[in-house]
C-alpha cells in the first residue's frame, strides 16, 4: 500500500469512528431521561436541595446534581414539586381485600390473585414503588410478584412471604369450619422438624422471606392475641434454617412474650407488637429487631366501624389492642427501637398507605423520622440498601412527587402525584 492509500484508509478509518461515537453518544442521549425536580429531599440528612437533575439510563440513577449541568436526554419538568425516594411498605397483603370472618370462605385463590393484581396496581400509584408482602393463600403473592416482574401487570416491587407458618389451630390456621372439614391452612407446623420442613416448603415455592405467626391475632377466631403461639424453641428454629438459606423473618406478634420471643429467636422484625410491655419493648432495643407497628388500622376501624363490618370476636379484639397499640408503640419510639413503616393494608383499603406516617408524626416522630421509616429503614429491612430508599447514583429510579413539603406537613405524601418506578413514569398529574 503506497503512502497516499495509506493516508486515505487511515482518514476513512477516523471519519468512521468519529461517526460511530456519535451515533452512540446521540443513542445514549436518546435511552437517557432526565427528571428536573425544583426540590429533591435528601431522607438522609433532611436537607432540600433546589433545582436538581436526576440523570437515569435504564432502570438505574447515574447522577445527581444541579440542574445546570444536565446531560441531553428525554426531560421530565417538575419544577415546583418536591421529589423523594418511592416509599416502601414492609407489611402489605396484597391479594386480600376487607373481608372478614365466615365470608373469606367464599373467596377462591384465582380471586385473591386477581385482587392482587387489582391492589397492587392502587398500591403503586398511591407512591410505593416496593412492598413486602407478608402472607397470602396458593402462593398467590409468588405469582403476582412474578408477574409484576414480567411486566405483565403493574405494581410495586415485591418481597414475598407466600402462606404464614402457624401451630395448629393459630392465628394463621383456618380455624372458622368444624371438625368435619379437616380445614387446615398450608403453612401450618408443630415441632422442630415441622417447621424446619415448612421453611424450606415455602421457601421451594418461591418465597423471598418467612412470615410466622407469634401469637394470636386480632380477625382470626379463637385465639387471644395475649397467647404466645409457637414456642421458643421453634422460633429459634425456623430462624436458623430462614437465615441459612438467606431469607429474613417476620414475626406477627401482639403479646409480650411473643415479642421477647420471637425476637430472643432472631427474626428480622416483629409486626404488631401491640401488646407490649416495657420488657419486651427492652428486648427489641437490645437486639436491634425491627418493630413494623402498623398503627394506622386502629383509627380507620374507629372511623370506619360500620363499614368495617367486623365479626363480633374480631370486633372485641380490636378494641382491646386500640386501646394499647399507639401508646406502646410510642414507648418503642421513645426507647430507639428501630423502626420499618407498615401498614396491615387489607386490613383497610389499599393505597391509603400513607397515612400511616401521619401516626407516626403524632406519636412523637419528626416529619424526617416518619419518612424514613419509609425509605432508608424499610430498604435496609428488606437487606435492599444499596438498590432503594434513597435517590443516589446506582439505585433504581424510583421516585415519587408531591406538591408542598412533606417536612413541614407529612399528609402531602398522601396524595402523591408523579410516580417512577425503574425510570418508567406510572403517574404524572403534573403533565395533565
């Protein structure tokens, strides 16, 4: 090849690479989008930073920063609402609806996974972009969780628990049919081999954490919240084999020593807790377990009584933990217990979510400490920190948007308006 071939192969060689990177950088800028939000809440530190572009390429964040120093791509204005990392509600049951007593009889497994789809669909839209759900019939939160996954239906991103483990004749056993029916729910284990059986069952098909019943429950018949259901021993078991095929653990407990229990055995969180006493409010301090106090269901049931429809059994029950629920629940906040927001959605409708932080706040939290029960205490709940509950560089974009400032009044957050989950918009009544 002489000189002047050479010449002219290297000159179409650098106009060819020159035209490939920018055809990429013109591809990049295209798949890239952009939020400008005239607010960001960092729930970190409380701080509110003005004017700020959040840079997102795929599902991810990139960067942070002022708005002046945005890269090109697909821009989404928000220039006059405040912008915060989608909110996270540690306990939900999705595939249920308020239905109590004898007529959940009449409800099928192929309903209560439509419900589901139908429920996750409010829960998303209402602001939180991820859940944990904690117990559901067939498997049916496996298979919503999969389908949302797929893209098939909209929803939340999901951690599933699958059916609750229970003794027999428990909180999460049938216990409304007679003798004759041999009713008995799929999670349900006596001994140390049973429940070690149970949580690699559930965890076969598909569960991503287990869901146990501690003690007694409210709506379920036949039982006394007060009563510690399994033993010690058990409990200690089920964690043990949970946390070596690593999945966390949620315990339902109401009564004191469920709570010390269940949390002597090592689970993640302990759901409820609304019959505490000061000993085990001290034994949730001292191991650092989670306490979800889904407080928010004891004023919907009183403002909502007729409509509630409780059978008499549940409806007694429930005045019971009213009374106790809130006020050791504050007692947990004022020791330092750590705290995950969730909010027993099903047992009210589904995308009121929110206003469980507004307990929160008259509890005696700060508007910042409320929302973060939601977003960094939740994420590291879930052992998700470095993919949610805030918005830096590498999590996935989800984000949500509100006029006002949740800081200064946290029921803002109860009517989201802009929701982005995976840098895909769900919501936007700002571009209406």
């Amino acid at each position: 090849m002489n000189r002047v071939a050479r010449h002219l192969f290297v000159s179409i060689l650098l106009v060819v690479l020159l035209t490939s990177c920018l055809l990429s950088a013109q591809t990049a800028a295209a798949h890239r989008v952009v939020v400008h939000a005239g607010k960001l809440l960092d729930v970190k530190t409380g701080k509110t930073l003005s004017d700020q572009a959040i840079v997102i390429e795929g599902d991810k964040i990139v960067s942070v920063g002022p708005a002046s120093d945005a890269p090109a791509g697909t821009t989404i204005n928000l220039p006059n609402a405040t912008v915060l990392p989608g909110l996270i509600d540690a306990h939900t049951h999705l595939t249920f609806n308020p239905s109590f007593g004898y007529q959940t009889l009449a409800i099928s497994i192929p309903r209560e996974a439509l419900t589901g789809a139908h429920n996750a669909r409010l829960t998303l839209e209402a602001g939180f972009t991820t859940v944990r759900n904690v117990a559901a019939r067939g498997y049916t939160d496996v298979a919503l969780r999969d389908a949302i996954n797929a893209g098939d239906v909209p929803g939340p991103r999901m951690l599933v628990s699958g059916p609750a483990l229970s003794i027999t004749g428990g909180h999460c056993d049938n216990n409304l049919l007679p003798s004759e029916y041999h009713a008995t729910n799929e999670g349900v284990a006596d001994g140390i081999e049973a429940v070690q059986h149970k949580t690699r069952e559930v965890i076969k098909y598909g569960a991503d954490l287990i869901k146990i019943c501690a003690t007694g429950g409210v709506l379920s018949k036949g039982d006394d919240p007060n009563a510690s259901q399994f033993t010690l021993e058990e409990m200690k078991a089920i964690v043990a084999e949970a946390h070596r095929l690593g999945r966390k653990v949620a315990a339902h407990a109401h009564g004191a020593q469920g709570v010390i229990w269940a949390s002597e055995a090592g689970v993640d969180s302990v759901e409820h807790g609304h019959l505490m006493n000061d000993a085990a409010i001290a034994t949730l301090k001292k191991n650092g377990t989670y306490l979800v106090p889904t407080l928010y269901l004891v004023d919907w049931q009183k403002e909502n009584a007729a409509q509630a429809n409780l059978p008499d059994y549940a409806r007694r029950k429930m005045e019971m933990v009213s009374e106790m629920g809130q006020m050791n629940a504050k007692k947990a906040f004022q020791a330092g217990v750590k705290i995950g927001l969730g909010t027993d959605a099903a047992v009210y409708p589904h995308g009121l979510n929110a206003h469980e932080l507004a307990v929160y706040v008259r509890l005696g939290m700060t508007p910042l400490q409320a929302i973060q029960t939601a977003t960094i205490n939740d994420a590291d709940l879930l052992g998700w920190s470095d993919k949610i509950g805030t918005i830096e560089p590498g999590k996935w974009a989800d984000m949500i948007a509100v006029d006002g400032d949740p800081l200064q009044d946290v029921t803002t957050l109860q009517h989201v308006k802009f929701v982005m989950k995976g840098g895909e918009v769900v919501k936007n009544d700002y571009g209406k």
